[in-house]
C-alpha cells in the first residue's frame, strides 16, 4: 500500500510540469536575433569544356547546385543540336560578375528612403540602416521573401510604403506599441546578416 502511495505521489507532481517542454522555461533568455551563416566563396566567373574530336551532337547540360538550405539540385537542359567539336563550350556568368565586381569596388551608397528617425542606403546587396533606434529583433517570412526588423520606438505616424531598388524591391514601415516595424520585400531568396554601425546597422544579403 505505501508503495501504491509513493507512485501516486510521484505521478502527480508531473501534473505541474511546463505545458511544453519544447519552450524554454525562462522566455525572456530566448535570442531574439537570427543567425545566419553562408560558405564565403569567390563569384563564379566560368568554365570552359573541350569535347572530344567524336562529339557530334549536344544532347543536354546538367548543373547541379547548392541551395539556400544546403540540399543539392540537379537541372538538366535538353539540347539535342549539332556541335562542332573544334570550338569548346562555354559557361560563365560574366554580366553578372563584372556588375557584381563592380558594385563591391564602388563602395557608394544610394539613399533609396528617408524619414526622420530612419534612413536606408542601398548599394547592390548591402543595405546600410541609418538610425539611432535599437534593434529589438530581425526575422525573414516567405512568399514572397521579407525581411522585418522591428525597432524600439514610442511614437505615433501613418503606415509608409516606399519603391526601393532592384533587390530591395519594396520598403514598408509600420507603427506598433512600443516599436515601428520595417518589412524589406526582396527580389529572391537570401541569407542576410545584420551587424551594428556607429550610424546604425548594416545588413548585407549572401
């Protein structure tokens, strides 16, 4: 019977337990900032393919490449043309290379929108926030790709949306208790990272 008592006992203080034990007891220990890392590797500039003096005829060109969440792709191009196998074959991204050198060695940053109590510079995948506010959090939602940055702020002003550049395509600024919210609309995926500047904060997509 006293061992009947004992398990009854025990089972019962399982019944004040955390209601998930999937959150954190202490709420307020949870990072609000999001970790973002990405491979450091140089632009690809291209590749070239010598063919053999028996290749006649271009069936399909497979690429496979990494994606955003680290899982491997394949994409096959049917082709099926004739080839001359004296001439070899071709694949760059040099455009797109050139503008991306380009844009790194011209450090100048474009002022897309402005406001009072905030200011963003843009230049080609770099975003420089003007502002003297605190970031209380940043987090990414999908379809299409955002990126909100909440910061701390007691005042009171209309929504605001504002045309920004080609990757930072929209930029929309809303009020809240507390805080004002900003919403980066972007033109594709990106990891982005976020680091504090003397004039605010600089995020930069990868």
């Amino acid at each position: 019977m006293r061992i009947v008592l004992i398990y009854l006992f025990l089972f019962s203080l399982t019944l004040f337990g955390r209601e998930n034990p999937f959150f954190p007891v202490d709420r307020s220990s949870t990072p609000s900032y999001t970790t973002n890392q990405v491979e450091k590797l140089p632009p690809f500039d291209g590749v070239t393919l010598n063919l053999p003096n028996t290749a006649r005829i271009l069936e399909e060109v497979s690429i496979t490449f990494i994606n955003l969440d680290g899982s491997q792709q394949t994409e096959t191009i049917k082709i099926h043309k004739a080839i001359d196998w004296h001439h070899p074959l071709h694949v760059n991204q040099n455009s797109i290379t050139n503008n991306f050198k380009k844009k790194q060695t011209n450090l100048k940053f474009k002022k897309i929108v402005s406001l009072k109590f905030i200011s963003f510079y843009e230049n080609y995948k770099q975003l420089q926030i003007h502002t003297q506010d605190k970031l209380l959090r940043d987090f990414k939602i999908p379809k299409p790709e955002r990126i909100v940055l909440d910061f701390k702020r007691e005042i009171d002003f209309r929504s605001y949306k504002f045309k920004g550049s080609d990757i930072f395509k929209i930029i929309r600024i809303g009020n809240h208790d507390g805080y004002y919210r900003v919403v980066l609309e972007l033109d594709g995926k990106y990891i982005f990272n976020i680091e504090k500047k003397s004039y605010g904060y600089l995020l930069t997509l990868e």
